[in-house]
C-alpha cells in the first residue's frame, strides 16, 4: 500500500485556483526553507514564553511548592492537549499538499473537517473533566500541597482545552499556505497579555496558582479571537461555508484518510506525552526540590525544541507541497537542506546554553536549593538540541509527507528503549533520568533514518508501490 501521503489525502473533486503562495522554482530551497523556519523560530519563541513566564512570575514567590505544582498541572495539561496536536500536523500536511496541487476548494474542506472534529474533542473534554483530572493526578503521583496546587491550577486551565484545540486547527491550516508571519504576530500579542496578566494576578493580586493558570486561560481565548479574524480574511475560508454544506466533504473515501492519518499522529503523540510524564513522574518521585528544578530545565529544553520546531515546520509545508506536486528533487534537497541548517543551529543552541544555561536557569527561581539543583543537571539541557534535532526535522518531512504509519513504528520502537533505560539507568538517580530522556530522541532519528529512502522511493514512484 502507498502511504497516505503518496495517495493525496483527502483530495477534492472540486479544483480551483490555489489562493495560497504558488511555488517558485526559480526559489533556492534554502531561503524557502528560511521564509518558513524563520517566522515559525519566532513564533515558537512567543509560545515558549507561556510556561517561562508562568515559571517565572510563581518562582517569585520563593514557594516551592507552588512552583512544583505549577510544573506539575503543566506537564498535566500538556500532556492531555498534546495528543490531541494531530490537529495541527494533519491540517499542516493536509494544506500544504493542496497547496502543491493548487487546490483551494480541497483547502476549505480541509479547514471544515479538521474544525469539525476539534469542536468534537473539546466536548468530550468538557464531559470527562470530573474523571480525567483526579486521574492524572493519580497517575503523576502528585501529593501535599504540591497535588493541592496542582488541582487548583487544572481546575481553571482545563477550560481552556476546546480552545486550544481549535487554535491547532486554526494555526495548522495557515502553517499549511505559508501564513506564518502572521501566526507570529498573534503570538506576540498573545503572550504580552499573558505576561501582563501573570505580573498582574500573581505578583500584584496575589493568586499565585490561580493566577497562573487564569492568565493562561485569558491568552488563549484572545488567541482564537485573532486566528479567527486572520482565518476569515483568506479566500479558500471563504468557500468554507459552502464546503461544510456539500456532501462531497463527507464522503467516506476523504473522512477515512482523514481518520487514518490523524489515527497515528494520535498514538504517536500519546507515546511521546507518556515519555515527557514518566519523566515528569520519575522527578516528582525524588521530591519537590527536584521536580521544580527538573520543571525549569525542562521549560529550557522546550524553548530549544521550539527554535528547533521552526525547521520541522518548514519541513512539513515543504515536503508537503513537493510532494503534491509530485517533484521528487525539491522533496529532496527540502530534506537535506532542513537537516543542515537544523545541525548548525542544533549546534548553536547547545553552546548557548552551556554558556549560559546555568545563569538563564538560575533566574527562575529565588529558592537557593531549587537553583543548586538546575545548575547541576544543566548539561543536559545542553546536550539535547544537539542530539534530538534530527528527530525534529524528520518528523516534519514524515508528517508533510504523510508518512505517519511508519513515524508511529519508529515512535513505538524508541519508546521501547526509552522505558528500559529509565529502569536500567536508575541507579544514577536524576543523571540517569536525563540520559534516558536524552537517547529517546537519538534512537527516534535512528530509525527514521533508516527507513527513509524507502518510503521516499515508493512515495515517488510511478506506481507509488
């Protein structure tokens, strides 16, 4: 069987001019590469100041407690949306790939049912709150204060779910047409009320958990309200309405390949968020002083994933396009080019923060033990961006190109490894923790690489077997 991506997901009966950026051949794939990567570094920025700021503003209380369960109710929340992030990356591939056969009414029924089932999810959400969040954290083995905050911080965030979950269609579907300055700017927006609010609520109102967690709540609603808008104002959302009421839409054949390609992104996703919790779960095990210094380290790490994330988002539109438009040599040098340039700054942001990240890390938190504790396993922050970049920029090329069956395999496999080396390596205590977590991500680029130019040859050949 061809993989999905190979087939043209979801593809429409109905063609017409493509409102997005056409491709221009005359283009170097590098600057396209950069046009995209760029934005999306900066975007990405924008996201990562949610959890440092938060991290912040609640480490100014010098309450390490508090700080834990800010930690802890974001890893929670984290971990029950981001599963749900096929949202985004199925819309991605979905767009981009429309995009490459200049498609714009497959564009809109894109925009229609990824919508749709986003609207779905955030009402299951709403329904199973009361077992969900007792659960989680039961399974995080949150305890004391640390799981008193923790509660009182999910209890107003997890309202923000449905919200978030349309936001992943929203950002996704304009990823997908190369929209990504105009992502950036509702971030920055977004995130300086965020950081207003937080300064507000938690250093001046005194809330603390709870401010956390309303200001998180606030930003996220504003940013629907400016998706939205910008959504609005392209022409393929215009043909959006007529999409939703055409029965082509609805077809059997476009909403199995729509389920089959979200079906994967979602295990793959699930097994990535059980790996972040079990760490998570891993630190909480070794006290609060460890898990508030994993937390910092760990919003470190995230902020390097992000920067790096810019090239797998550029990866996911271009490999898309390429592969819409059947062109095998920009698939190509798309790959290699994201893979070099993700290696340099991979590289650049590990000396960064083995520079600085001890400093950078310090200035999170008042609480002298907390601090000791990040400055001895900073090294692994730096380590990661190095060795996990690979993985980034390949999940992009397997997602634009609709190769998630084979991304889920090579999930599952690193995942296999990743658990027994969190019980072999044990006895190093938090070091091994770290370590663990570290190979998961070599192992991941292991893999992908070597199925590879399997895929790439059969997604390219005539027959597409």
């Amino acid at each position: 069987m061809a993989p999905a991506g190979a087939e043209g997901l979801g593809g429409s009966s109905v063609t017409t001019k493509n409102s997005s950026p056409s491709v221009a051949p005359e283009a170097s794939t590098t600057r396209l590469l950069w046009t995209i990567a760029l934005p999306a570094m900066l975007t990405n920025i924008a996201t990562a100041l949610f959890g440092l700021a938060d991290m912040w503003a609640i480490g100014r209380l010098g309450d390490a407690p508090a700080q834990g369960a800010v930690e802890l109710g974001a890893k929670y929340m984290m971990a029950l949306l981001n599963i749900f992030n096929f949202l985004r990356t199925s819309t991605v591939a979905l767009t981009a790939q429309s995009a490459g056969r200049r498609d714009s009414g497959e564009q809109a029924e894109t925009l229609v049912r990824a919508l749709t089932v986003s609207l779905g999810i955030g009402a299951l959400l709403l329904a199973t709150m009361h077992v969900t969040v007792p659960l989680g954290l039961d399974l995080l083995q949150a305890s004391g204060q640390v799981r008193e905050g923790a509660r009182d911080y999910i209890a107003i965030r997890y309202w923000a779910g449905p919200i978030w979950l349309a936001n992943c269609v929203l950002v996704g579907w304009l990823i997908g047409q190369r929209l990504v300055r105009q992502i950036l700017v509702v971030e920055i927006i977004a995130n300086a009320v965020h950081i207003a609010l937080d300064l507000l609520l938690v250093l001046v109102a005194k809330w603390g958990v709870a401010g956390v967690a309303t200001a998180t709540l606030s930003s996220e609603a504003l940013k629907f309200a400016l998706l939205a808008a910008i959504v609005l104002r392209q022409p393929a959302s215009r043909e959006a309405w007529a999409a939703f009421a055409r029965r082509m839409t609805w077809r059997r054949h476009a909403l199995v390949r729509l389920f089959a390609l979200n079906r994967d992104l979602f295990a793959r996703t699930l097994l990535l968020n059980a790996a972040i919790l079990i760490f998570a779960r891993s630190g909480a095990q070794q006290g609060a002083v460890t898990l508030a210094g994993n937390g910092i380290l760990f919003q470190l790490f995230m902020l390097s994933t992000l920067l790096l994330d810019g090239f797998e988002n550029a990866s996911q539109v271009l490999c898309g396009e390429a592969l819409g438009a059947r062109d095998r040599n920009r698939f190509t040098a798309t790959v290699r080019n994201a893979l070099i340039w993700g290696g340099v700054t991979g590289i650049v942001l590990s000396l960064a923060y083995l520079l600085g990240g001890a400093w950078l890390a310090a200035r999170f938190s008042t609480d002298s033990a907390v601090i000791a504790e990040t400055g001895t396993y900073v090294f692994w922050v730096a380590l990661l961006p190095l060795l996990g970049v690979a993985s980034f920029v390949l999940d992009g090329v397997f997602v634009g190109a609709g190769w998630t069956r084979a991304m889920l395999g090579t999930m599952a496999v690193a995942m296999a490894v990743y658990g027994i080396l969190i019980w072999l390596l044990h006895p190093l205590g938090n070091h091994g923790l770290w370590l663990a977590f570290t190979l998961f991500f070599v192992v991941r680029a292991i893999g992908q690489f070597i199925v590879l130019p399997r895929l790439t040859r059969r997604s390219f050949s005539a027959d597409g077997k």
